[in-house]
C-alpha cells in the first residue's frame, strides 16, 4: 500500500508532531510547513516562493520546484483546470511521480476566518487560494477534479483534518485508521465516493474542447485568453464526479 501524505500550513497541520510517520511511504511539504518538522521526504514550493522562505539545513530527499511539477501537472490538463495553488498542484505532482494508492491531505482546509488571529501555524499568512484567480472559483470544484482524477487513476484522496470546515471535498479519515495498513485497504476498498463516470467524462472533453493550456505553467501571463463562465461552467460539472453511496 503506497500512502503519501501531504501536508498544507493550516494550523492543523501541527499534528503531524504527533503522527506516526511510518505509516506513509512519503511525506510532502507544500511551501512554510516543512517548518514543522526537521525531516522531509520532498518539499514543493512556486516560482516565486520568496528565498528568505525556503527551507534550510533540513534532511530532505528532494526539492520540488516548477521544473519538477509543470510537467506533470500539464500531463493532468494543465493549471487552468487544475487550480492555481499549490495544495492542488502538489496532489496532481504526487499522482503523477509517486503514484500512489491513496494521498493524504492535511492542514490544506483552505479556510481562512477573518475571527481567527492565526490562520496558518506559524502565525497569520497570506491566504494564497483567496487571491482573485480564475483558476479559482470554487476550490470545492478543484478538489473534485483532483479526486475523481485520482480515482481513474486508482488512487483515492482523503482528508486527516479535524477542522469544523474544509474547502476539499474530499472524504474524511481519521489518523487511528491509519495504524494499520490492512484497515486503510477496507477503507479504500469501501470507500463511500464513487466516480460519476459521464460527468468525468463530460469535464475532461469540455476542457479539451476549450484548449486552456499555458505549458509553462504562467496561466496568469495569457489571463485574458480565459472565459470565467466556460471554466465556471466545467466547475459544475466537476462538482458532479463524486457520488456519494450511501
């Protein structure tokens, strides 16, 4: 069973303090969160993560940067359909090098409370998938697109935070489950979201149709070639991919 995890900066993604590691193949830090902890298995920022930020005299197998996931995220239709922030970029990274059974998020619930002083762990941040993008509508669409994406291609994506509210759709499952491996496979094996295969389907030719690529990954550089109601129009149909089975 390959289980990866990754881990976002909400100020749940503390726990991973108390996680047992061994029990992912590979751990993943999306931009400030390899701050929690010294040893990393890779670290993913952008082009323009500024370089007082960057990690130092951190064990770490390998730095991600956009050399690394353009490609990839290109190979999965490109960032104007994927969502431009990196929760969703790492996700689609991972897919596609790593390939594993099940990708695990934490501290990536993208809700950022004006009532909350701290919304990330480190203090207050920038809230990156607020800024006004395109690519960005709805990220419950984006996290969809992620899921059902993964599913086709056998791996499921869930949610380890215990937050009150979370933009990703994606189920939820709790840390204990994955103490033993053989309970992460019945969860798999049951999970409760299946793949509405004629949405999926509909979604990725509508996107073909439009032909939204940018393949150096700089979407922003050719924004106005982009119309907000076609892209708002294939969020719904993303929206549609997960059936719930009750």
């Amino acid at each position: 069973m390959n289980v990866v995890l990754i881990v976002g900066s909400a100020p749940d993604a503390v726990r991973i303090n108390s996680l047992d590691l061994s029990l992912f193949n590979n751990s993943v830090a999306i931009n400030n969160a390899w701050r929690l902890k010294q040893k990393w298995d890779y670290v993913i920022y952008p082009e323009d993560f500024p370089i007082q930020r960057q990690p130092k005299n951190l064990h770490v197998k390998k730095i991600i940067t956009a050399k690394e996931y353009v490609p990839i995220q290109n190979k999965f239709g490109g960032f104007v359909y994927a969502g431009g922030t990196m929760a969703f970029t790492a996700g689609y990274w991972a897919l596609g090098t790593l390939k594993p059974d099940v990708i695990a998020y934490l501290g990536c619930d993208m809700i950022y409370s004006n009532k909350i002083s701290n919304n990330h762990f480190y203090g207050k941040g920038a809230a990156d998938p607020l800024r006004d993008d395109i690519t960005l509508q709805s990220l419950e669409a984006k996290s969809a697109r992620l899921m059902a994406i993964a599913k086709f291609n056998n791996c499921s994506v869930v949610n380890l935070s215990e937050q009150d509210q979370s933009r990703l759709l994606f189920p939820r499952i709790q840390i204990d489950n994955f103490k033993k491996k053989r309970t992460i496979f019945n969860l798999i094996s049951a999970d409760k979201i299946k793949l509405n295969l004629k949405a999926l389907k509909e979604a990725l030719s509508f996107e073909k149709k439009l032909n939204y690529m940018v393949h150096s990954g700089r979407y922003w550089e050719q924004i106005n070639k982009f119309d907000p109601i076609q892209l708002s129009k294939i969020d719904q149909l993303w929206l549609q991919t997960p059936q719930h089975s009750h």
